[in-house]
C-alpha cells in the first residue's frame, strides 16, 4: 500500500465510507475508527460511551425483552471465550502481542 494521505478526520468522512477504505486499505480504516474513538474520548469523557451503552441496552431490552438477555448470556460464555482465544492466537501470529 502507498503511504496514506494527510488528512483530519473530518475531510475523511466527507469522502465517504468505501472511498476511505479504498485510499486508505481496511488497516487505515480501523485506524481511522480508533482516532475516531479517542477523539469522542478526549472530548466526552468515558461517561459518554457508560451512556450511550445504557441506551442502546434500554433499546434493546424494549424491542427484545429481558429474556433476549438470558439467551444470549447463556449463548456468550462459549461464544466469547472462543473468539477470545483466536483474537489472542492471531494477535499472537501477527506479533502484536502486548500492544
């Protein structure tokens, strides 16, 4: 990939999702998603995601009800624990392990 452009995070979203990840390869674009992040961060606290999550919860709960969070609970030991350990084992392959 050629060296990725100068630009802020504001001209990116101008451009538009596929554009991005076309100028950019999908690393620049996961890139693009933390600076993105970190940014909401700086500038809304970590309070801001807490918030946002209890919204999307209380949304979820509506359309769902709280019985979708009991199937999925019993569904997301097995489930997570093993994404956990091929996201370890292919961190580990690329060398990335400790960042």
């Amino acid at each position: 990939m050629s060296e990725k452009p100068e630009m802020t995070v504001r001209e990116m979203g101008r451009l538009g999702g596929q554009k991005r990840k076309e100028m950019l390869g999908s690393d620049g674009y996961a890139e693009l998603g933390i600076k993105g992040g970190t940014t909401t961060k700086e500038r809304h606290g970590v309070e801001h995601f807490r918030r946002a999550g209890q919204k999307g919860g209380a949304a979820t709960r509506e359309l769902y009800g709280s019985e979708h969070y009991a199937a999925i609970g019993k569904k997301g030991g097995q489930t997570s624990s093993g994404l956990v350990a091929a996201g370890r084992a292919a961190e580990a392959e690329r060398g990335n392990v400790g960042r």
